[in-house]
C-alpha cells in the first residue's frame, strides 16, 4: 500500500492497538539517534532513544504516540516498524519526498510474547522479558530492547521472585491514598527502583517511598537517578536504623540484607510504627552464634558449621514467632534458589485484623515457646530485649 504522507499512513492503523515501533535509518544530518524504540506500558510508552554509546528515556502518553512518531519521525527517518495486538507487524518505507510505501505480515511472536519462544523462561514472570524497566536497563540485567542478559538470568529471576512475594500482598490493593514505604538499608536501591516501578507501572498505584542508607555518596546517587528515571515518588535520605522517626504512618517496611541486629532495629522500628506489612530478609546473623551453648542439645552446637547454621535459623524462627507475638502473621519464605545463594529466607509479616485483645491472645501462646528457646540455649537475642523482655518479665 502506498501513502501520499506518513500521516496518512499512521492513521490507517488504530493507534490502541499500537504495542511497540521502532523508528530506524536515519538520515544523519538531522538527528543524533541511530534509532528510537517505543513500549507500550500500560497507559504510556516508554521511549528509549539510541546514540552509538548511550541511550536516553523518555515516556510518552498512549494518546500521544502517534503525534510523538509524527514530529519525530518526518524528514528524520527512513523506515517506522509498528507490532499491533493483534499479532500484524507494519513497515513504512519513507521515500525522500515523503511517501510512504506499507507493507503489512503476520510475525513471530512480538517483544512481549518472546518468552513462549524460550521454553526455559515459560514461568509468568511480573516482569517479562521484552518489558523495558529503566533501572534493570541500568543494572545490565535488561538490554535497551528489553532482552534478558544471559549471564544475569539468575538476578532477573531473583528480582520477579522478590516481586512475587510482594505482589501475594498487593495485586489487590486499592487506597486513595499513596502507599507509604520505608526501605532500611537500601544501599544502592536496585531492588527500592524496581519495587516503585511494580507499584507505580504495574499495579498503578501511588506511592510515597524512602530509602535509607548511612553513605552519603549512595544516597546522592541514588536521588540523582531517581530524577533520572522520573520517580517523583521515591525520595533517598541518610538515615540509621535504629534512630529514624516517620513523619507518617508507614504502610510497608523493608529490610533487605540488613547485617547482623540492624534487622532486628529495623523489625523493632517497623512494629514501634505499626505497620502494615514487614518484608525482611536478614544477613550476617552473628549475635546468637557468639553467645550460644545448650545442656540438652549440645549436638547441634558442637560443630562449628552447623553450630553456625543453626545460629542463623535459630535467630530467624525467633524473629518470626516475635513478629508473631506483635500481632502479625509471619511467614519464613524462600526468598530464591539455595543455588544461588545461602541467604535465602525472607519474613513476611502482615498486620493482624482484631487489635490488642487478638495480638495479646497470640503472645500468651507464642511466648512460652520463646521463653523455652531462650532458656534451653542462652541467648537473649536484640528483638526480644527490645520487644518482649519487659513483657515476659511482668513489667
């Protein structure tokens, strides 16, 4: 089919089932882009632009597109590739003068849909390979086209396992107010950045986010790419977690690697604020490890490396049964492959519904149990003393 202009062609097709384009062959002299490629995301586009060494983001509304491939696109580039929803794939050849040739075919499963190409990669990832995630874009997990690094399969997967987790919480939730959330510990923030982009992208929320960390150079890089990305929800603060005071109430804490008691700073904090949800995985759990002897069950703290193992699910099974005792329901997830690494347990932890007389009812039938703990191999681990020891004790 042949066009007098590319705006009659453009507008031949229905712009909503527009699911991604390209525009390539540029001619030189009037742009600095070698190409420009366009995906769909929800209700925008997000436009990633291609020098020879960089590359540049943009997002443009759904209703926008097509006026965005006009005024970019006319006397600038030679060939515009539209993927519609239906499957079609459209080529439009711009002669010098402006007409444009369209030539139309049925393709190979779209970007979005490569992964029923890769039998390895079958599982419904949240994310999906072809998808462009500016950040993952950063951390070389995704190409600019939203093709998965091989050699960083094992953290794409990684990241949708963390994802999946929240999402248990959250595919349903509706406020009409913005989801607040505290990142402790948030180092360079891969997973903070991901974590907004779910919310804001996928489950199309709104959230206020802040990510705390004691480096001051994280923290300014941090903020720097948060502007970068146009997150204008998420903010990075330099802030201790045993120290830090809200401004308001707290929807979700986060604490991802948190080493040694800073996760039990983090946890005290997050049920000092009542908040809703907890996601927690520890590090380093060194505290019990130091402390720990037993009378009865000395064999499992005679060996070194399983008194070192065992210090470690000790410390978290006492942390969950403390959360437990707060009035939350606390699951111990695996939080990805043993394969990949040994720190894989995550806590959970959801508000229960009922108020102070069901929390007190679960922490009179918790806190034996803990008490036995405690006794049997005697330790006093950080939660506990900030928590429960008072109430234990009759205080």
């Amino acid at each position: 089919m042949n066009y007098e202009t590319l705006d009659e062609a453009l507008r031949s097709f229905d712009a909503e089932s527009l699911q991604s384009l390209i525009l390539s062959n540029p001619v030189p002299s009037k742009t600095k882009y070698r190409k420009i490629r366009a995906e769909r995301n929800g209700d925008a586009f997000f436009v990633s632009s291609f020098t020879v060494t960089q590359v540049f983001h943009e997002t443009v509304p759904a209703e926008k597109i097509l006026d965005y491939c006009l005024d970019t696109a006319r006397e600038t580039y030679r060939q515009l590739n539209l993927w519609l929803s239906d499957g079609r794939v459209v080529e439009i050849l711009l002669s010098k003068k402006g007409k444009a040739h369209v030539s139309v075919r049925a393709d190979q499963p779209s970007v979005l849909d490569r992964t029923k190409a890769l039998p390895n990669r079958q599982k419904n990832h949240i994310l999906q390979e072809g998808m462009i995630v500016p950040p993952l874009v950063d951390m070389g997990v995704l190409t600019p086209e939203g093709k998965i690094i091989r050699s960083r399969y094992d953290k794409f997967k990684q990241i949708n396992r963390f994802l999946e987790i929240i999402d248990d919480e959250y595919k349903d939730y509706v406020s009409d107010k913005p989801l607040r959330v505290i990142d402790f510990g948030c180092g360079k923030a891969y997973l903070t950045f991901v974590l907004y982009y779910y919310f804001t992208e996928i489950r199309h929320l709104a959230v206020d986010m802040t990510g705390l960390d004691l480096k001051t150079d994280v923290i300014e890089k941090c903020n720097l790419a948060a502007r970068k990305y146009g997150y204008t929800g998420l903010r990075f603060e330099i802030g201790d977690i045993a120290d830090y005071s809200p401004d308001d109430d707290i929807d979700m804490v986060i604490t991802l690697h948190a080493c040694d008691t800073a996760t039990d700073y983090a946890l005290y904090n997050a049920v000092t604020w009542n908040a809703k949800k907890i996601f927690s995985v520890p590090c380093c759990q060194h505290e019990i490890n130091k402390t720990i002897i037993s009378q009865h069950l000395n064999v499992l703290t005679r060996y070194g490396i399983i008194k070192e193992r065992f210090s470690a699910l000790l410390t978290d099974a006492l942390r969950a049964d403390i959360l437990e005792c707060c009035g939350y329901e606390t699951q111990v997830l695996e939080f990805i492959d043993l394969e990949h690494t040994p720190k894989n347990i995550m806590l959970r932890a959801v508000k229960r519904p009922g108020g102070e007389k069901a929390a007190e009812a679960r922490r009179q039938k918790m806190l034996p149990e803990i008490e036995a703990a405690l006794q049997e191999f005697r330790i006093e681990p950080t939660l506990y003393k900030l928590l429960l020891k008072d109430s234990a004790s009759g205080k």
